[in-house]
C-alpha cells in the first residue's frame, strides 16, 4: 500500500513537472511572436491570446480557433510550429 502511494506521489510529481516545462516553452514561443510583432495576451496563467484569433491553453495543449469557433489539439507539435502553421509563417532556415 505505502508503495502504491510512494508510486502516485512520484506521478504527480512528474506531471507538475511536465506541465512546467509545456509552460516554460509556450513562453519562449509568446517572446519569439511578440518579436515578430503579434500581441500576445495573458487571460490567465492557463490561457493566452495571440493577436485576438487564437487562445492556446498550455497545460492540456489545447487551442481555440476564435475566428472559426473551433477547437483541438496540439500535443504532437510544439507550440511554436503550431504557431507557424496556424498563421501561415515559414521557418526560416539558412543555406550554407
């Protein structure tokens, strides 16, 4: 039983731990767009608007389509590819 508890604990544990870092890198992605010149909003630590047409939600990778009323799914991307793709901007890559 005390390991059933031990188990449950170190699965929390690494789930906080997860949802931190999904965070940290929904941040770095909100700095590159806002370099980019596109508003990024803060609703709640849960909840961010990027140029009054998407909200993202970090914490289950979830995102709402404000101009077409839909929602989804980003877990199998990062955000800042889902972001690309969703405003039509290429990745810039350098040719040597």
């Amino acid at each position: 039983m005390d390991n059933d508890k031990e188990n449950w604990r170190r699965h929390k544990e690494d789930m906080r731990i997860m949802r931190d870092r999904r965070r940290q890198r929904l941040k770095e992605a909100i700095r590159n767009f806002r370099g980019m010149g596109f508003e990024v909003v803060e609703i709640s630590p849960y909840q961010y608007r990027f140029n009054n047409t998407l909200d993202i939600y970090p914490s289950n990778k979830r995102f709402h389509d404000l101009t077409k009323d839909t929602r989804g799914d980003i877990r199998d991307q990062n955000f800042d590819q889902f972001l690309r793709h969703f405003f039509g901007l290429a990745k810039k890559t350098t040719k040597l």
